[in-house]
C-alpha cells in the first residue's frame, strides 16, 4: 500500500490527477459483473475508504 500512496504522491507533485481513474474504472465494472448494481456501489465505498486512507478526518 505505501507504494501506491507513494506513486499517487508522485502524480499528484507532476500536476496530474491522484488517481489513476481507469484503474478504478476497472475495479468498478469487475464488482458490478459479478455483483451487479450492489457490486458498484460496494466497489465506490471500498475506493472512497482506499483514497481516504492515511487521511485525517
């Protein structure tokens, strides 16, 4: 996990966006094939709790 906090470090210090949205789009539409609509939205809170992670408040 630290290297990816450090990678969106990185990205973020380059001016570009802290994440990398096509890898979360991919994370979506797998938890959706296999869940359907529950599994988008577990897919959202699971990404909303890693980007958030480390974060205070």
């Amino acid at each position: 996990m630290l290297l990816e906090q450090q990678l969106q470090q990185d990205r973020i210090a380059a001016g570009m966006p802290g994440t990398r949205l096509a890898r979360e789009n991919e994370v979506i539409h797998r938890y959706h094939r296999a869940l359907g609509r529950p599994g988008t939205e577990i897919a959202l809170k699971l990404l909303d709790l890693c980007r958030h992670r480390g974060r205070p408040g």
